[in-house]
C-alpha cells in the first residue's frame, strides 16, 4: 500500500511540473555572450558545470559523481531548475549521474577548459531516470544564468 501511495504522489509531481520552452539558438548565444560564470576553472584545471533545466521530477535528486560510483566521488547533485560546478584535474574522465538509473559520458579536459554537460529527466518506474548530454558553451552559459546553485559537497576532484 506504501509503495502505491509513493507511485501516486511521484507520477502527481510528474504531471504538476511542466517544461518550458527554450529560445532560439541565436537567442541563448545574445544573452549568454555578456554572462559572466559563478565559477571559472582553478590554475591548471577545467571546471564542469551540470545543468538540470528541466522541472521534471524536480523533487528528485540527481547525484553526480566523478570517475566512479563510490561515495568519496560525489561532487553534489541537482534538483529541477538547478546546477553544480566542480574542478578536474586535466585528462579524461567519467562524468556520472545517480537517479533511478545511472547515467555517463566520458570527457576529455584540458587546463582552463569550460565544460558544460545536461541532466535530462524521464519518467522512471518509480523515480525519475535520467541522461546525460554534452552542451555548446553557449547553451550552458544560457542555463547557468537562468538556473538556482544546487547542492555542491565537493569543488575539487
């Protein structure tokens, strides 16, 4: 009975939270071009962003993780309509996002590099699940501007 009330109330905030719709490319490049980020990369580091735009399952967190799975790797995580930032060391790694399911993408950093990468939320069986997707600096320049800070544990990786 638990567990049906959890899905009730989970697939209500589904219904609840709508997506809005985003401007023109040409649009986010004009108001992203004079924004200037929070955060920039450390001496001899790249910094990631992680935007979650969307309001879909916004109660809901997404837990991003760097290079592995283990507690230690946390970096913070989002809810809907928010961001995090955290600093990589230079050369690859594996960006990782917690929901109902685990989602990844690989990046390859350089000292000084700005990288931006989306969470995108869909309906879960019982949770949100999620994906991750790889943004032009424009487009997360765009979110970080229009976006709450999320919840950061840790800024260095």
């Amino acid at each position: 009975m638990k567990t049906l009330a959890i899905l009730v109330v989970t697939f209500s905030i589904f219904l609840s939270t709508g997506c809005s719709t985003l401007p023109s490319p040409e649009e986010m490049k004009v108001e992203a071009a004079s924004f200037e980020l929070p955060k920039l990369p450390e001496m001899g580091k790249a910094i990631v962003y992680v935007v979650r735009p969307a309001s879909l399952g916004a109660l809901i967190r997404f837990n991003v993780f760097v290079d592995d799975k283990l507690p230690e790797s946390e970096m913070g995580y989002t809810r809907g309509s928010q961001y995090i930032y955290f600093n990589l060391e230079p050369g690859s790694h594996q960006i990782l996002s917690k929901a109902e399911n685990w989602a990844e993408t690989n990046v390859e950093t350089s000292a000084g590099d700005v990288v931006f990468i989306q969470q995108e939320p869909s309906m879960g069986i019982f949770l949100a699940r999620n994906s991750l997707l790889r943004l032009q600096g424009y487009e997360g320049r765009y979110h970080v501007k229009h976006l709450g800070l999320g919840t950061i544990k840790k800024v260095d990786k």
